[in-house]
C-alpha cells in the first residue's frame, strides 16, 4: 500500500506548478494502481528518487495537453511536439518534483532527486526502478490530460 | 548601473527555464542575456564575456549551480558578481549551503515574474 503522506504532495506539487508558472487549471481525476510499463500519453519525462524513500515519479502528457501548457509556460504558440515542447516536459517534472520533496522535508521527510529523462512516441514505456505499486493519477486540464505516477521501492 | 546596461547570464541545462528567465530578464530591460546549459559552459563564457549578473539553476549535469557560485567567488575577476540561484533544491540545509558559498539570493521554483524581479532587485535595485 503507497501511504497518502507521500503521494499527496506530489498532486499538490504539480496543481500549484501549473498554475504558478503557466496559469493552467489542472484537476486530478481518480488514482488507480497502475499494472503495466505503457505510458498513457505522447511525450513523457521520468526522475528518479533516493533518500528517505527510493523511487521515482514520471510526468505523462497527451500531446494536445502538453502544447498547450507550454504554449502558456514559454508565452508562444506550439502546433508541433517539438525539441522545445518536449524539454518543457522535463523542466516540468524538475519542478513538480522539487516542490514535492520541499512540502515532504516540512514533516522531516528528506529526499533529493536526480535530473529527469524525457521519452516520448507512441506506445512508449514508463519504466520506473521500484518494485512497489505503481500509483497513476489522471488530471484534467481545459487542453487535454496528463498523468502523474509515483512508485516507490517496499 | 541600471539593467538597461546590463548583461546577464542565465544557465540551466533546459532550455525551457533559460527561454522563461530570459524573457523575464528582457521584459525587466536587461540590455543583453547570455545563455549556458551547465556551471562548466558557463564559466567558460565568463573569461571572454563581461557579464554583470549571473542567473543559475541548481541541479545540473557537468557542474553544478552551487560548484560553479564557489569558482566564481574564488575567481579574483568575478568574485564580486551578483549571482542569483533558481532552484528547486528548497529544502533548508540547501539553503545553508548557498548561503555559505555566498550566494547574493535565491529564487525557489516554481516563480511567477512578480516573485523572480522582487529577489533582483534585492541584489540589484533597479
């Protein structure tokens, strides 16, 4: 079982990202437990976790979503999902994981992280290193969805 | 010197956060912005560059924004460099550790153009 202490700072991390730096709305959706490797989406971006707990967390966005929010973070359109659309994924990721881990360390929970992978295609794989469940977590913005999953190693 | 004179430099390894700060930097006037991907690049362009600002992210592959705020404060030329960390590394002993190395201030992300001028112009009022 993946304690909600944890996981929960990672959806606040990632509304409060979104909205602070590229003023997009996004609204989780209902977590489920995630069985498989197959990314639900186009392009996403993956980092791993160590310290308190070894892990990591991954970033997954439709391509309709992610041009749209970096349409909003870079303040230009984007109509392809280009070098510059998939770097922002990463940078994203970067970002919601820092702000995870900064609202973790107020109740003594450390953890560092280290710099994110980005994949992209369709049919790409999410291939995260913990053995633990894999919890998936569906937003929803104006644009489109994305996905945030979390695992842990048990 | 006010930032219609000044050159800055802005490193991070995305692009993304170098287009963000950079359009910060130049919708706050700055006359000129230079861009590095690491610690490494950038205190490379630093020999050959007069820069008046140094804006660096923390956690980078090469060298990293804290090695590269040590080699500029130990650098006879550049020691006196205002140099800005954005960083996602927010937690306190970070902190602690980039005040050590004399960091002039800090941005933690995510920022919105308000929060990231009003740290500037604490280090540089404009």
């Amino acid at each position: 079982m993946i304690d909600v202490k944890i996981i929960n700072p990672f959806l606040a991390a990632t509304m409060h990202v979104l909205k602070t730096m590229a003023q997009v709305d996004a609204r989780p959706g209902r977590p489920f437990l995630k069985k498989d490797d197959l990314a639900m989406g186009d392009v996403s971006a993956i980092i791993g976790i160590t310290g308190a707990a070894q892990g990591s967390m991954a970033l997954i966005f439709t391509e309709k979503c992610i041009k749209d929010i970096a349409s909003n973070l870079l303040g230009e359109p984007f109509t392809e999902l280009n070098h510059e659309v998939r770097d922002a994924v990463g940078e994203l990721t970067n970002m919601i994981c820092g702000d995870a881990r900064r609202r973790l360390a107020e109740d003594g929970f450390i953890l560092q992280a280290g710099i994110p992978t980005i994949v992209g295609g369709k049919g790409h794989t999410i291939m995260h290193v913990a053995n633990g469940p894999r919890l998936a977590v569906p937003f929803e913005t104006n644009a489109g969805s994305f996905m945030v999953e979390v695992a842990f190693q048990t | 010197m006010a930032y219609k004179d000044m050159v800055a430099m802005v490193v991070d390894d995305f692009s993304t956060m170098r287009r963000i700060v950079r359009k910060i930097l130049k919708d706050l006037q700055f006359r000129e912005v230079i861009e590095a991907e690491n610690g490494a690049e950038a205190f490379k362009l630093l020999q050959t560059n007069k820069v008046d600002l140094i804006v660096s992210d923390w956690n980078m592959p090469v060298m990293t924004g804290l090695e590269l705020l040590k080699m500029v404060r130990a650098d006879e030329r550049l020691k006196g460099l205002p140099f800005l960390m954005v960083t996602a590394e927010a937690q306190k002993e970070n902190i602690v550790e980039a005040i050590k190395a004399k960091v002039s201030n800090y941005v933690v992300k995510p920022f919105s153009p308000a929060v990231f001028a009003e740290k500037l112009a604490k280090i540089i009022p404009s």
